[in-house]
C-alpha cells in the first residue's frame, strides 16, 4: 500500500507559502500577463544589485541560480573542457556539466563530509574551465569557512572559473562564513550565485541570480534567454525584497528549527554535524537505510542516498516532530544495539 506524503522535505524547499504582500504583488503581475516581461530583467537586476550594494554591472539575473550556472558554463566551456567539484554535491552539476559537453571529475567529500579543498585544486590542470564550490554545502550541510576560501582562491590557476554556490547562505550562522562578495574585486574570475528558492521561499517561481567581476558577468548575461526571467516572478522578488525582516524572521525560525531537531535527533543517538543549511545530513554508518524506510512509513519524503545517508529538510515544527517521532524508534533501536525496527519499505522516500 503507498503512503501518503504528509511531510515534503526532500527539496530544501522552504515551509512557509509566500508572505501575503508578496501574494498581492503576483496577483497584480498576473493581470498583466498578456503583456511581455523586459527583454533582459534590467529592471530587476537593479533592485538586486542595490540590495546586495553592489552595481548593476556585477549582476546577472537568470532563471534560478541553476539557469544562471549553466549561463557561465555556456560562457566559459568548450566541448571536452572539465569542470572540477566535489561529490556528493547538488545534483544538477553533473547534468549542466554534460548539457556543455564538460567532463565532470569529482573529488570525493571527506569523511566530514566536507568538500576536500586541496584534493580539488589538485584536480585543476589546463582543460579545467571551471571548478565548483558549494558554501553551505548541499547535502552535508558543512562550511567552507572564510580563510579556507581564501587560500583555496589564491591558488586557483586564473584560466579557472570559480562557481561559488551560495545558494543557502542565508541560513548559514557562523562567523566564520566567507563574505563572498568582499572577494570579488581580489578575484574576477569568482562568480557568487544565489538563489531566492530557499530562504526567501520562492523556488517555484525561478529567479536566482550570479555576482561577480563586470567582464565575467557581461559573458554570463550574453548567455541569457530573451525574456527569461517572467514578470510574476520579478514582482514576486521585488515584494520579496521590500518584505526582508519579516523574511529573515522566517530564516531565523528555520534555522531555530534546525538546532531544536538536530539536539533531539543527536540525543537519540544520531551522530548529525552541525549544519548551516535549511537541512540535516544522517550519513552511515549511523542506520540510514532504516531511518529512511521509518521516514517514509511516517509519510516524511525525505532525500535518501542508498547507502550514503538522507537528507532531511527542516520543515515545519509539525513535520520535524514528525521526523523525530519516526527517527526515534530507530535510534532507539540502534543504541540498544538491537536489530533495527522493521517498518515498511514503501512509501515517499525520494530516490535517484
Ligand atoms: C546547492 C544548490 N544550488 C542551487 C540550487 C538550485 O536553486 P535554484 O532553485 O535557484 O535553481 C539548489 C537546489 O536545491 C541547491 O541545492
């Protein structure tokens, strides 16, 4: 018998549906929509760059933060060129890498589960066009912190491009987070992408956005579809934009969220690093597998990676007890030194 979804966590998608201000301003935007939006989202690429108070010539808008990656790879890679990351990583690089005709090599994460930074500058040689940072890192949740990135970017050949994914760096609370942006001007081939799908709940509305040198965002920008970024997304943005404290009140009880679960699960015997992410990572050898099938028992869709571990987002309070109400029974189980629970093995744990 399937059972129902109750919980979607599978996505690090936000909880929270779209803040009634920025509800208005998309239904006002859906009135007008016989009408084209701008030809390049010029209008909105300004709000952006006065919101991150940087110029206009630094940013290019695109159609999520993944449509402006593959913008920069479209700008900088030719066919058989390679693009260096770590692995596991969010998983649409290997498709944009392939979608290029790059070569993807991958550095394993450490045992940390933290992106391996000497192992990735030795991977860098002349066909490399590109090399791809996550900070936060996607599944793991771990921090490149600011002096690492410093060194790793001082040592990076310049005919490499570096694709800095910030794409939850909003949830990221430790003082040792890099400030990306205070980078640009030492560095013109480090592009910072960023997305408004996650702390500022939008992902299905596709606007992200890449910060970086004039040169290296005037290619990106040349790579843009023509009336590609749509107009109910703009003014979603920029409501979103003039709504930032009540939005960063949502980031912070996320992040709240984050900690109370992470305690919970860690007393029941999870052993869960620290994440700066909207998201938990349980890798093995903690009982991944039973963790995963006692998820979706529960109907919790979680992100499992067989044998690797799951990704949980963190979701409502309803749905992170949910998360712990199933999980303990597992932790349980695993701390007595048990056999793990039997729970079925059906249900909405996301695979692939
Ligand atoms: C690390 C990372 N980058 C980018 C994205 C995609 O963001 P967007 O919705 O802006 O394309 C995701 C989505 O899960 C992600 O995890």
């Amino acid at each position: 018998m399937d059972i129902p979804v109750l919980h979607r966590l599978a996505l690090n998608e936000s909880p929270f549906p779209p803040l009634p201000s920025v509800r208005e301003a998309m239904r006002a935007a859906v009135a007008e929509a016989h009408r084209y939006p701008q030809f390049h989202p010029d209008d909105l690429t300004e709000r952006i760059a006065a919101w991150c108070r940087v110029p206009p010539a630094r940013v290019a808008v695109g159609s999520g933060s993944v449509g402006v990656a593959l913008q920069l790879l479209h700008a900088v890679v030719e066919r058989g060129d390679s693009m260096v990351y770590a692995w596991r990583t969010f998983d649409a690089y290997p498709l944009l890498a392939s979608m290029v005709g790059a070569r993807s090599i991958t550095v394993p994460l450490s045992p940390d589960g933290r992106q391996d930074l000497p192992a990735l500058l030795a991977a860098l040689d002349h066909r490399t066009r590109v090399v791809v940072l996550c900070n936060p890192h996607n599944p793991t949740g771990s921090l490149i912190t600011a002096d690492d990135l410093v060194d790793f970017l001082r040592r990076v050949p310049p005919h490499v491009t570096v694709l800095l994914d910030e794409a939850y760096v909003e949830f990221a609370r430790d003082t040792r987070l890099p400030d990306a942006l205070a980078l640009l001007d030492a560095h013109p081939g480090l592009l910072v992408l960023r997305t408004f799908s996650k702390a500022y709940g939008l992902a299905a509305l596709r606007v992200g956005y890449g910060i970086g040198s004039p040169d290296l965002v005037a290619r990106v920008r040349r790579q843009q579809l023509p009336f590609g970024v749509n107009s109910v997304a703009s003014a979603a943005v920029e409501a979103s934009l003039r709504a930032g404290d009540e939005l960063e009140r949502r980031v912070e009880s996320v992040t709240a969220e984050r900690e109370r679960l992470r305690r919970q699960l860690v007393t029941l015997g999870w052993r869960i690093r620290p994440s700066h992410t909207n998201s938990l990572w349980l890798a093995a050898p903690d009982p991944v597998e039973d963790g995963a099938a006692a998820l979706a028992a529960a109907g919790v869709q979680a992100r499992h990676y067989p044998g690797e571990g799951i990704r949980l987002t963190v979701g409502s309070r309803e749905a992170n007890d949910a998360v712990r109400t199933a999980l303990a029974a597992v932790g349980r189980d695993r701390m007595s030194g048990g056999d793990a629970v039997s729970v079925a093995r059906s249900g909405g744990v996301v695979r692939a």
